[in-house]
C-alpha cells in the first residue's frame, strides 16, 4: 500500500490539505505532527487518516527504511510559523534541517515533494517574485524557509523527482484558532467584533494611512486547491509563490467581517466611512516593537504560477472572508 504523508497534519493548512485529499477520496493518509501542545488535535478528529506519528519518530523510522517504497507523495507543511520567535537555533533545527531530511528521502526514493515556504523570505522587500535579489528575510522564520528555498534551487536540475514549494502569502480560513497570536487577521477581527462590537487596526504608519497597509490575503481553500493540482501534475516543480496577486488594505478584511457580522443578524452593509462614523472600526497606535519589521505592503507575483496551467480564480478578500465569517458563526 501506498500512502500520502502529511507533515504538520494537525495544523491550519496541514488540516486543511488532509481534508481536500479526504474530499478526493484519499484516506491512506499518514498525519504528522508534534502534539506537545495537543491543542492543535480537534483538527483531524473529522479527517480519516490511515496513521499518525509524531514528527520525531516518524524521521527515525523515515531514516530506518520503515517507509522504503511505501510512499505516494509527501505534502510537507510542519514547521514552526511564529515570525516573533527568536530561538534561531530551534528554527532552523525544526524548519530547515527537518526540510532536507525529508528532502533527501523523497530524492533517494524518488517521491514527489510538495512543501511550503513562505511570502516571509521577502522581508523588506518591495517586490514580490521568484527571485533571489528580491529575497531579503527580516527574521529568523523567513530565513529558515529561505533558506531551504536555496538548497532546493541547486538540487532542482537534478532531481529524481518532483520538487515544488509554495511561498504562502496572508491564508486565512477554518482550522487556524490554535494558532492563537499567529492566526490570521480575519479571525481576530472577527473574535474582535463578537466580544467588542468593534474591530481594531493600527494607524498609519511607513507612509501608509489608517488601515491602509495592504497584503496579498489568500483562503485556505485556494491553498488546497493549488497543492493538490500539483500533486496531480507530477511533473511540474518549482518554487512558486501562492498569493490572489492582489494587495488589499487590511480595511478591507475588518469592513468584510462586520459586514458579514452584520448580514447574519439581517442588516444592512455599510461602507468604510459608515464603519468608523458608527465606532465599529477603530484605529489603534502601530507597535514600536514591530517598527522596522513589519511588510507593510504585499502582493504575489503569480505570473509563474499561472504558466503552470493552473488557472482558477482566487476568491477576494470580500468573497473568502464572508465564507468563513459563516464558518466561525456556525463554528460559535
């Protein structure tokens, strides 16, 4: 038998990727996760999975033979995602020595491996492609990815297998709660209104006005889609970067999840202006601890993306986040 690993299985998009493979009719499904902090479980409790491992282990028996010719594909999402963290030595042991462990395997066993990077290799970058001058990381996470981005690169001409890495942008959707500070800021806004009445952003700040800083926010949904047409497509590999490719200002996620809100009680939508004239949205002092560190703008350049043949549209900011505003009101 054959199985799809998935490192990371209980976490947001790691979840969420099990989920769409579910959806496909695929159960031989091996999670992998470190559930130390076993918060994170209640994600795969609707999953069918055939097995699960903690991460440890599971790179012992990976290095043993264990699962020598047993393995259709390796979808690899663990990693430790917190950008505030600052135990180098934890994150590049647990991001990126992790990543080429597993990265030789699937070469010496010629298996598919689809992994995430992420938009934080950017850093203060302005502009968003797939290319080394542009990638300039402001912490020790978007090295750790970075990184691993380089070891890929030169392996590329040679494999034996497919190679393909995403560079997630802002993804938000169902299954992030866990994530606590980390989660995306449509879940906090909206944990924001429901407790408050109001959602809070920070100022302007870096020549940008109120609310106006602006990201390439993507739903999960689209993630999924996008790593499972690569798992479909063997051949195609590459570094990729998995954003809408289009920045919007974080007003727009805040005035998207008050509207929301406001329609699942039967009201009407209001417009930004109305938003701040009735206290809904307010606007608090940017952090001094995020000055100088803080991607005030970005925005995927998914032209490579899209020479793939990958051409569905990615949902907007309006139409994602009302989606799963209805999730977390069903969800509450």
């Amino acid at each position: 038998m054959s199985y799809f690993i998935v490192t990371g299985a209980a976490g947001f998009i790691g979840a969420n990727l099990v989920k769409g493979l579910n959806e496909r009719g695929i159960t031989d499904i091996i999670a992998v996760d470190n559930l130390t902090r076993a918060d994170k479980f209640p994600n795969l409790v609707d999953c069918e999975i055939a097995d699960y491992f903690d991460k440890n282990e599971f790179v012992e028996l990976l290095a043993a033979g264990h699962f020598d010719g047993s393995i259709e594909a390796m979808l690899h999402q663990g990693a430790c995602s917190d950008t505030m963290e600052t135990d180098g030595r934890y994150m590049m042991e647990n991001n990126y020595r992790y990543s080429i462990a597993l990265l030789d395997h699937c070469q010496e066993e010629e298996i598919p491996l689809i992994y995430a990077s992420s938009a934080a290799v950017y850093g203060a970058s302005s502009t968003f492609k797939e290319e080394r001058g542009f990638e300039k990381p402001l912490n020790v996470y978007g090295y750790s990815k970075f990184l691993f981005d380089q070891i890929v690169r030169r392996r590329m001409q040679d494999a034996s297998a497919q190679i393909a890495g995403f560079r997630y942008f802002n993804v938000y959707g169902p299954l992030e709660s866990h994530k606590g500070r980390m989660a995306s800021v449509a879940f906090h806004n909206f944990n924001q209104f429901r407790a408050q009445g109001k959602v809070k952003l920070f100022e302007g700040h870096a020549g940008y006005a109120n609310g106006m800083q602006s990201r390439d926010f993507v739903s999960v949904e689209d993630v999924v889609a996008v790593n499972l047409f690569f798992l479909e497509h063997p051949d195609i590999s590459g570094i990729y970067n998995l954003g809408t490719g289009r920045a919007q200002p974080f007003n727009d996620v805040a005035r998207a999840v008050i509207n929301s809100c406001r329609q699942a009680e039967g009201k009407s939508a209001l417009t930004l202006e109305e938003c701040i004239a009735q206290g809904l949205l307010e606007y608090i002092p940017f952090p001094d601890a995020l000055k100088g560190k803080y991607q005030s703008y970005t925005q995927a350049d998914v032209s490579n993306l899209r020479e793939t043949g990958y051409g569905a549209p990615f949902l907007t900011v309006e139409q994602g986040v009302a989606r799963y505003v209805q999730h977390l009101l069903k969800a509450a």
